[in-house]
C-alpha cells in the first residue's frame, strides 16, 4: 500500500478545490462511546482502558494480519506504562471515529503505517493513563507524584505498592492532563528491544482466532458459484440435484451469483458442483492481458501521456540515446486464509466477524448494500491470515451481509482457493519505457515513461458511493474516479522523488482504460517501479562501464539515506567478491519512508535460476520490535521472490486462466535462500516495514541474472531463453 492511498480523499477534491469533502461516515455529529466501554474503567482516551480489577486493556484499531502489529503496538504502550507488554490485554477493536488515520481518512490497517502512525499518538495515550494512574495514588497517599513509579501493574511508593485497581475509583473522576512526558529514547526499557512476539504462543498452539475459526450458534455454511468471466451474471439455474444432497438447505441468487448453503462447507462445495447455471458473458468478453500489453506498447510509442515530475533543464539531455522496454503482469494477493465472513442479519442489525483491513469502508459498504444504517451494523475483526491489501475492499463481507439477509440464515461465507485467485483485485499490469541520453559515458537525463491502469480511479469508483454524503449527486462519483485516475500517484511512486540526480529527470503517466479488478498489492506501485528503476539504473553503469554500486554512488547527494544503506549493504555482502560460481546484483529502494538495499547471490545451470543468498540492509527509524523488522524484511524478500520468478496472473477472452496453487505457484522451502537482515540503528521515528522490503528484491535479482549469463531480462516473472 502506498500513499496514494492515503490521499485519495484529497485527490478527489471536488473542481480544483471548490468544495472540501468531510466526511463523519459514523453519520452522528458527535462521536459516540468509545467500544467496549465499561462504566466502571478508567479509559481517558479510544485505545487504552484499566479495569476495576487492574487490567489494563489495549484496544487495537489495527488489524493483526503476520505484520505484528499486535506486539509492536503493545510494545508502545507498554513503555508509558512501564510494564511489560505481556501483561497488557489486548483486543481488536470495533469502528469508532477515533480510529481513523489522519492520512487515511478511514479506519483502516495498511501502508506500513501502523507503528508510523501510532508513535506519539500511542504513546501519549499510554502517559495519559500512566500520569491519571499516578495523580489518583498521589491523592490517596498524600505524597508528591515525583516520589512514586509505575512497575508491571503497580504503583511504587516508599513504604510499597498499590496496585491499579487501589486507585482506579480516583482516576476515574480525575481530568485528562492537555499535556503528558514521554519516555526519553535513552529510557527505553522495552522499544528496540522488546523481541518477543506476543501473538506466537497463540498461534502456534492453535487457540488465536481468525476469521476461519469464528463460530455461531445454528450458522449454515454458503459457497457461491460465480461467472468465469469478469462481471457475468447468473442468467438462470437449475438446483434440483444439487437440492436432493445431504445437508443442503437452500439455492439462491443473490445479486448474480449462485448461493449454495448448507449445514458444512464440504456439503455446500459438493452441491454446488451439482448446480447448472447459464450465465450471461461479462462486459470484459474477448478482453485478453497479452492483447492488454501490447495495446500499452502502443500507447507508449504514440502518446506523451501526463507529465508527473520534471526536474533541470530539457537541453542538457544531450548525447545518444538509449531506451529500454520493461513490463510486468496482474499478479494475485494469495493469501493463506481465503476471503471468509460469519453474518448475522436480524430485523434491526447485522453482525459480521471476518478478518477485515478496513471496517469503516466495510460498514458503508454493507450499509449501502443491505439498506441498513452503518449503526446497525457491527463487523467484529479477528486476526487476518495475510492481507497484503486484498482486505481493504469489503466484498466478501457485502456478499455474506446479502447471502444472510435473503436466506433467512446466520451464514458463514467462505470463498474456495478457485474464487480467491479468479475473484481478486489484482495487482495492475504495467508497462514502462526507461530512457536515456549518454554523452562520453555520462548520463545527462532519465526519463519514464508509464503505461499502466489506475488503481485509484478503480478504488475512488468502488467506495464514492458508499463514503461520500448522500447529498453528493450519483454523477459526480464517475468524475471523483476519473479525477483520480488521472494522476494517480500509484502509476509512478518509485519513479519520481528519487534521490538520484542526472541534469535532466522527467516522468510521464499514461492511463490505460480497463476494467479488470486491480488494488493494492503489497507495497502497490513501488512493487513494479523499482524494478523498472533499478534495472535501469543497472544497465546505465554498464553502458557507462561503472561498476554498478560505484555508479549509484556518483549519482547520490552526499547526505542520501540511499548511500547509507549502499555502503552497508556492500560491506555486509562482499560486493564484488561473490562466492565461486556465484554472482551479484544490487538494488536500492525508498517505500514507505523506508530505506531498503539489497544484494542477491544466484548461479544459472541449465537455464534455471537459483537464488543463494539474499543481504538486506533497512533503514525504518527507531526499529520498535528489531526481531519484528528482520521477520517483515525476510517476509518481504521470500513474497517477491515469487513474484519474481513465479507470478503471473493471465486473463483470456475475460477469464483469469489461473486457478490454484498449481498453476500459480508460490515459492517452496528448497527455493528458499538464506537471508540476511541488517537493521541500521537510527534516533527517528519509525517508519514502514511490512512492505519496504518487497521492492528491491526483482531488481536486485534481474541485475544478478545478468551479472550470472549476460541476457537482460526486462519482464516479470524472470525466464532465461
């Protein structure tokens, strides 16, 4: 995820900023109660709340989905409270205005942003708390606040110790302090250093809870049948034989598609291979992505597309010049729990439990689609068995609300592995011309030009409708996502604001119109523009016969976050001295305001790649929970190593051709190579970590293959010829 994202509230600022949208998606004038209050706690603030008893309860308003949040969060907390992160309880929590990012503009989990995010603001709730807690023992003692401390739970006086539940009356009726003292870094006791992950135990013992595992009293299982074709819909059905199966309950449809519901999932999959559906071709027939691409080709030859970023001046792209062609495919989101939601629909008000990045577009979502208010609605988020930005968008959850509230039934909703590849939004596929002008082996300009759908006009067109005021004509809803589309930041994030510096830079965005679904996909355009960038930056040093580590070195100011990461990475990797038989590629990336360097290690034998080793190099700021980084950046770099060598989603006559895991492979465990993470220690904020180490990886492998047999491989996945 990106901040395109982030901002797509302020890119569809309505006619040049004649009218600012604001949006209370919660419709009160006011907010409500914070979730899950309890009259008798002390909760001062939406995040944090000490019981009678002396719990103290973290409301977690992300979402836990491998990334660590769950621990990282805690771990903020924590240090104002001075106890450690084990004792704190914690829970996701439910909608509340609160909750919303102020980048965002919605409830939401994702850009790597959580810890960025949540920092001070995290962190001030917990002093909040730790200052009320220590006003009220103050009182009760008669003593100065100065004397007292807090440990693991209690209240540290001279002559002992109170505990939290001692004083929890008191601080009940006390005022907020406007202003809190946080921990100074040389007092941490648990940031950057606190390496356990408090979610582990859970998980490996079975009792975490996600999605999958939520159970309601009498609920029936629901598989949908769905048109092989993008937007097709269920003409007619004929459910007889399906009917007379074990277990099967009811068939219907609901809004297209066919709804098989019975008493298990296995019953339901069964029968619903027993239903005959005709169905009518979607808009998309005849849409093919090999045809898509070499319309993007096209448009690269004959259009000049929208200027995004012009920096120095157009006469000093001076000598001969030299262009290259890259592309990259749809890929899938894969994640390892398929889309899944429990509803409950009664007259007055809908239930869903799901593993869900985004309830607050969720509730609208379902509001619009049910004809219930967003505050009848409540979603209650578990744990996500991987996101990677498929969840941001609610349909599943829409299609569990609909499936319940026309069957009658408390319906589990779960989609197969086929629905979940074949029904995804996927990541764009895109084009870009990279070029050059070389003047006696000195490169005056760089340039890129991109041809690739909009994700944001697609994202802006799916949600308007269900954020915006109802006031807001229906109308405007197209305009909002063709405003947005137009200069979509996703397209060229990775391209533009880069720390190199050539004497003329340029970057131009031609939107391809389609309709297939894209979204964002783990790291968003930053996934595709650093291979394009780094590739490129490659083949620059070896036109210019430099070393590939000395070249971007030239090319970098000396104060870069770039160089630093550089230099550590080529020390930590042996630049130039490979393992025999082995060779180097380099790469360089910032997402996320996150620095990440990487080099690979591979060897060819017959045409085959083999990745050996992989050195990463991260810069994220203060690194709260250091265990938690390197798991994010070894997750990262095994995520784009599949999508390096294996990823292709391929769309024929409207159909995705893809179905499974045999057929859209995922990195195995013999394929893996070892990985090596460095953390630089840093006094800043942190920033980004679930998606920075996505990005450089392709790169730095495409660079290695050509460093290994001296083809230039330009398209994603990686196949020597």
């Amino acid at each position: 995820m990106s901040l395109s994202r982030r901002n797509f509230i302020k890119s569809t600022a309505l006619l040049g900023g004649g009218l600012a949208i604001g949006f209370n998606l919660s419709g009160c004038s006011k907010a409500p109660p914070y979730p899950n209050m309890n009259a008798t706690a002390l909760q001062p603030n939406a995040y944090l709340q000490v019981t009678a008893s002396g719990e103290v309860i973290l409301q977690l308003h992300k979402v836990e989905m491998g990334q660590g949040v769950f621990t990282g969060l805690t771990t903020l907390a924590a240090e104002e409270l001075k106890m450690d992160p084990a004792l704190i309880t914690v829970q996701h929590a439910e909608f509340h205005p609160d909750f919303r990012d102020p980048e965002f503009y919605v409830m939401i989990t994702g850009g790597s942003s959580s810890l960025r995010l949540s920092y001070q603001t995290l962190r001030e709730a917990a002093a909040t708390v730790a200052a009320m807690l220590i006003a009220a023992a103050a009182q009760q003692l008669n003593v100065a606040e100065s004397s007292l401390n807090l440990h693991d739970g209690k209240i540290i006086h001279a002559q002992g110790e109170l505990g939290f539940a001692d004083v929890i009356v008191r601080a009940r009726g006390m005022s907020a302090p406007s202003v809190v003292t946080l921990t100074s870094p040389q007092d941490f006791q648990y940031i950057g250093k606190y390496d356990q992950r408090l979610d582990a135990r859970a998980k490996v013992t079975g009792s975490s809870q996600f999605g999958l595992d939520v159970q309601y009293p009498n609920a029936l299982s629901a598989v949908l049948l769905r048109s092989p074709d993008f937007g097709g819909k269920a003409k007619s059905f004929d459910a007889i034989a399906a009917l007379a199966k074990s277990g099967v309950r009811s068939v219907i449809n609901v809004d297209g598609v066919i709804a098989v519901i019975a008493d298990t999932y296995w019953q339901a999959r069964q029968a619903a291979s027993a239903v005959k559906v005709e169905w009518e071709k979607g808009p998309l027939a005849g849409v093919n992505s090999d045809a898509l691409r070499a319309e993007r080709h096209s448009l690269l030859a004959t259009e000049s597309g929208k200027n995004v970023e012009e920096i120095g001046d157009p006469s000093a792209a001076s000598g001969v010049l030299f262009d290259a062609l890259y592309d990259v495919p749809y890929l899938a989101h894969a994640t390892m729990e398929p889309m899944n939601a429990l509803a409950v629909v009664k007259s007055d008000s809908i239930e869903v439990w799901t593993g869900n990045q985004a309830p607050d577009i969720a509730l609208s979502a379902i509001a619009d689609a049910t004809g219930f208010s967003r505050e009848q609605i409540r979603i209650h988020n578990q744990m996500l068995g991987g996101g990677f930005g498929r969840r941001i968008l609610p349909d599943y959850l829409v299609e569990a609300a609909r499936v319940a509230q026309l069957s009658g039934y408390p319906i589990k909703l779960v989609w197969s592995r086929e629905d979940d590849m074949r029904g995804d939004f996927y990541r764009p596929n895109s084009s870009v011309k990279m070029s050059a002008t070389v003047e006696a082996n000195v490169v005056t300009s760089l340039q890129a030009k991109v041809a690739a759908p909009s994700i944001m006009g697609q994202f802006v067109g799916e949600v308007s409708n269900t954020l915006l005021p109802q006031w807001i004509p229906d109308g405007l809803h197209g305009k909002l996502a063709g405003l947005a589309a137009s200069s979509d930041p996703a397209a060229t994030e990775g391209l533009i604001e880069t720390d190199y510096q050539f004497p003329y830079m340029r970057t131009d965005y031609i939107m391809q119109e389609t309709s297939i679904p894209i979204g964002y996909w783990r790291s968003v355009g930053h996934s595709q523009n650093a291979f394009f960038m780094e590739s490129f930056i490659d083949e620059l040093a070896v036109k210019t016969g430099q070393d590939a580590l000395q070249f971007r070195l030239n090319h970098l100011p000396v104060d870069s976050r770039r160089r630093k990461v550089l230099q550590e990475v080529a020390d930590k990797a042996g630049w130039g001295s490979p393992a025999a038989g082995q060779f180097q590629g380099l790469a360089v990336h910032e997402s996320f305001h996150t620095m990440v360097a990487q080099i690979v290690s591979v060897s060819i034998e017959d045409k085959k790649i083999k990745v050996h080793k992989v050195v990463c190099v991260v810069d994220c700021g203060v690194a709260v929970n250091p265990d938690i980084v390197r798991g994010q950046m070894e997750g990262g770099i095994v995520f784009a190593l599949t999508a390096a060598l294996k990823g292709n989603i391929s769309v024929v006559d409207g159909a995705v051709q893809q179905s499974n895991f045999h057929n859209y492979e995922l990195l195995r465990m013999n394929e893996t190579p070892e990985i090596e993470v460095h953390i630089l220690e840093s006094a800043e904020a942190p920033t980004g970590v679930g998606e920075p180490g996505v990005p450089p990886l392709a790169p730095a492998l495409a660079n290695a293959v050509y460093a290994a047999s001296g083809q230039r491989l330009r398209q994603l996945p990686l196949k020597l010829v």
